[in-house]
C-alpha cells in the first residue's frame, strides 16, 4: 500500500508540475501578445493587468522573466513593456521554415518589379495565414495592407483565401465553423465566403475585390506541397483600377509561374518522409 501511495504521489506531483509549466507559457502567450497589439507604444505594467486580466503580481512576475530572458525590454524613462527585438531573428527563422522565405524572396522581388505593386507572402499556421514577406513596388501609391507578422483567419485577404478556396470541403467546412466569429471582425459572413471560394475556383485564383479596403484590390494564388494542399500564397495588392482586366490576367500568370517555381524547388525538401508530418501539424491538420 505505501509504495503503491508513493507511486501515485509522484505520478500526481508530475501532473501539477506538467500543468504549472502549461500555465506559465499559456500566461507569458497573453502578455507577449498583449505588448504585440501596442507594439508602437508599449504598455506599463498596469496596462497588461488590465487587458489580460491576470493579477498584478503574476503579470510582474511573467513580466520579469521575459525581459531577463531578453524576450521584452523595458524603457527606463517611461516604464513601459516592449516586444523585445531579439523576436525578429525568431520570426525571420520561423517565416524560412523548408527554406520558403528565401526561394520566394526571388520571385516576389520579380513580380514587384514587373507589377510595380506590393507583393505578399503568406504562410498557413493552424487555420490562420500569416503575412511572413513583403515587397514594395516602385509605383507611387502604395496597397500597404499587411505588415510582417500580421495574421488573419483563412479566407479572409487574397493570399488567406487563395489558400482556403483550395482545401478539400471537409477542411472547408471545419475552418469556418472554428472561425465563423474572428472572420466577422472583417465583415465576411459564410455566405460571402463561400461565394468567394466558388469564385476563386472557378477562376483559378483568389480575388478579393474592395471586401476589406474601399478602393484597393488584390489577387492570390497557392503555394502547394506534393499533395496538392495548399500551405502558403503569394498575393498581389494594388489599387482597383490597376487590377482591373486584362491587367489582371497578366498578374495572375506571373503570380502562377512564381508559385509553380517555388514549388518545383520546394518538392525535393517536401517529398522527405519527416518533413510530410511537420508540416501538416504546422497547418493544424
């Protein structure tokens, strides 16, 4: 009885500690996303109270060992939390998973030279599309409607749905179920997504025509692995009157030939049995 006690003790003790761990990174998650929604002013110490709700002491607490971790600094005249810069090497290691950042950092310098306009590329995590790449081009007005790091749910921005238009339904169906309330902080609705999916389809590419920015337009095509899912998209932004026909069908073909280029290079990484894996848990799947 005392050794089978001892036995459940410690199997006990290794829950909590499990459990404590758990909590920990789940409480650094909410101040660290917290500090990344005012990136531009930072926060004091009651700020992050007050928007994760966390009590005073432990928010000091996860406070204190992210800036001793180097994770966030603080500035010593105001007070206030900052993301720490040492996050940029981490994002930057993040956006080159198989190499992708790199071997699209080609291809969008050429289609924002040939296109003039803003050139993205986004990365599936889960069932949101993370913008990880941005190229301006050289004409004067600029469609800056994605900064680096900035994540919406799928579906919703070109190269978001340029990858949801291309999942298998079942995927479809469960995505906008599980985000039905994130995607109406954009004004999209199931109906209007779903008609754009159909479009998109039908096209061959993603169109997203004034839905989230009076005036600017944008067009997307996927990133696929061997199987033919989609796990990235490189997009195109410009104001509407330059995606406008024929114009469009123009972009649309570099954007095609750019992405079947990154894929061709991409297939020998991806073909690996370990990687298959990795990047269908990236994805959420």
């Amino acid at each position: 009885m005392e050794n089978n006690w001892g036995m459940e003790k410690n199997v006990s003790d290794a829950d909590t500690a499990e459990k404590g761990l758990y909590q920990n990174i789940g409480r650094a998650t909410m101040v660290l996303t917290a500090l990344a929604a005012n990136s531009a002013e930072g926060m004091r110490l009651t700020d992050v109270v007050n928007t994760t709700s966390l009590g005073k002491a432990t928010v000091h607490r996860v406070l204190s060992g992210l800036v001793a971790h180097g994770l966030v600094d603080q500035d010593k005249a105001s007070g206030r939390f900052f993301l720490s810069l040492k996050l940029i090497s981490w994002a930057m290691a993040a956006g080159d998973r198989f190499g992708l950042a790199r071997l699209a950092g080609n291809a969008m310098s050429r289609l924002s030279q040939r296109t003039q306009d803003t050139v993205y590329l986004s990365l599936r995590s889960g069932d949101e599309a993370v913008c990880i790449e941005r190229r301006e081009g050289s004409f004067p007005i600029k469609t800056l409607t994605l900064r680096l790091g900035d994540r919406r749910p799928l579906g919703v921005g070109a190269g978001s749905m340029a990858m949801m238009a291309f999942l298998a339904d079942e995927e479809i169906n469960r995505v906008i179920a599980a985000q039905s309330a994130e995607m109406s902080r954009y004004g999209t609705d199931e109906m209007t997504l779903r008609d754009m999916i159909a479009t998109a389809r039908r096209l061959g590419y993603a169109l997203n025509d004034e839905r989230l920015i009076p005036g600017m337009s944008a067009v997307g095509v996927p990133i696929r692995r061997p199987s033919g899912q989609p796990f990235a998209a490189l997009s195109v932004a410009a104001i509407s009157s330059r995606l406008q026909l024929p114009r469009r069908d123009t972009i649309v073909a570099s954007l095609k030939q750019e992405a079947e280029q990154i894929e061709a290079e991409l297939l020998p990484i991806l073909s690996q049995p370990l990687i298959l894996p990795m990047l269908a848990a990236s994805e959420g799947l």
